[in-house]
C-alpha cells in the first residue's frame, strides 16, 4: 500500500488511526530517516507508516479548537506538549494554559520533513497569532564532515529560510518566533557547527515579524558544554523539565507582549502523542 493511499483511507477518527496503524510493522519509533543528500530546502515526506499516522493526526487536529500559538518543529518541540511524555505536557500546561497553544512538532523529523508538513496541510487554516519554530539539530547530527561544515551551514539556513517562507505564506499575519538550534554534546565537535548556523540565523530576523530567540548561554557555556540538568543525561541532547522551563521562561515575554496575559480558560485542541505510543 502506498502513502497516497494511506492518506485516502485515513479517517479523522482516532480509533481508524490505531486500526491503520496495527496492520503496518514499524522500523522503530520513527521510521525511515531521509537521504542526507538530499537539500534542506526540498520538501520531502517521511513514509514510514508511523509518520503518515502522525501527519493525519496533526491534520486533524490543525481542524480542532483554537489556535494562537502554533510549535513546530522536531521531536524537542514534539515531547513538549505531547500525550506520551506527561511529564513535559504538564510543564507545557503550567506554562501556556490560557494562551491557545498547541504543539505540532514530529520527532526525527529534518527540516525537508517539516517543510513538506508545513506544505501539506498541517498549517492550512489555522491562523495562529505566533509560530514558534524550532527545527535543524536533526541536519546537524552528531558528525563533521571531513571536508569541513561550511556547505552542511549554509544548507541548514537555506532550509530554514524556506521553512520561514512557508510559514509566512500560510500563516501571513503571525509573529515567527525563529529559535536557535540547542546546543547537543553527543559530540562536542559539532557545537561550532550549530554557533555558525545560529549566526546565519539571527541574520533571517527582522525583530518584528520574525524574531530570533537564543537560548544557548542558558543552556550551555560559553564552549558548549551543557550545564547539569539541562539535557536528557542519556542522548545529551533532548531537554529535561528543567531545560525547557528555560525555555518557557524566553518565550512568555514574547507571549505576552503579543497576545496579553494569558486567560482563565484554553481552547488549543487537545494535546497528541506518538500513534506507536497507543497501540
């Protein structure tokens, strides 16, 4: 069966979404992991049948509630409002409850992933207020090339540059919120790599429609090396609680100049998880 006609019998039901799910084995979590051949610019899906359950997924709930505040990005952004890391999600509530926020990020995903979802259909008629984005780590990796970073640069930020572009396109009057890659210290060496794309990044905002938001210093020090408690111990890469209230703690300020205090009640569609995580 192929993807196209896995969207074609895709029901907005969840209980469908599980069914579908059941009869397609998974190479792990994720899936597939796409050519790193191939541009950073190009959108390209992802096949593997658990990320065409969670872009139906998302799809569906781009259609639900209320949305102001729209995440994107990959499995950073993804864990943090997400069903199967309660945790994360009840951190994302204390922070963004009343605010309209919701999250729609996919783990794995490299900015050709998200640039095709953006492209088809998860950002189509939701209109939030603000778009925060954050996405790259995953065009990073963990390895320099031995030919040096400079091409591995200027893909990642022309990537992100189309990523903005669709945004805007969809999206015309919202506040992107442009967040610097995270510092990972699954291998130090790769940390010039991500300074030289936060650079190129903060180049793309204007301070207005687009803002560029680095958290690194709060994160890391000054060489990168990540301070205790901020990253998942294990992949020295993913935040804790504790690395993503700082987080939290950049973002409300913008949030709140932008939209006001947040209300007493939320209408953000509810929150989603991983479809693999509900069999």
């Amino acid at each position: 069966m192929t993807a196209t006609t896995l969207f074609r019998i895709v029901s907005p039901r969840s209980a469908v979404l599980v069914g579908i799910l059941a009869l397609f084995p998974t190479s792990g979590i994720y899936g597939q992991h796409l050519s790193t051949s191939t541009p950073a610019s190009e959108p390209a899906p992802r096949t593997d049948p658990n990320s065409l359950l969670a872009h139906a997924q998302l799809l569906e709930k781009a259609k639900k509630g209320r949305v102001d505040i729209y995440f994107e990005g990959d499995s950073i952004a993804r864990r943090w409002g997400a069903t199967d890391y309660p945790e994360f999600l009840a951190n994302w509530t204390r922070n963004f409850y009343g605010w309209n926020a919701a999250d729609f990020g996919w783990g794995a995903d490299r900015i050709q992933n998200i640039l095709w979802r953006l492209n088809n259909g998860e950002l189509d008629g939701v209109n939030p207020k603000i778009v925060v984005l954050l996405a790259g780590t995953n065009n990073v990796g963990n390895a320099v090339p031995a030919e040096g970073d400079d091409a591995k640069v200027a893909d990642i930020a022309k990537g992100l540059q189309a990523v903005l572009d669709a945004i805007r396109s969809k999206a015309p009057n919202a506040t992107i919120v442009l967040t610097g890659i995270f510092p990972r210290n699954d291998n130090m060496a790769v940390m010039p790599t991500i300074d030289k794309i936060n650079a190129n990044l903060s180049k793309l905002a204007d301070g207005k429609t687009i803002r560029y938001l680095n958290i690194n210093d709060k994160l890391a020090d000054r060489d990168g090396k990540l301070f205790e408690g901020m990253m998942n111990a294990g992949d020295k890469l993913h935040p804790t609680v504790k690395g993503y209230q700082v987080w939290a703690d950049a973002l409300k300020p913008i949030f709140t100049e932008l939209l006001g205090p947040p209300a007493q009640e939320d209408h953000a569609p509810p929150p989603t998880g991983d479809p693999s995580a509900r069999r």
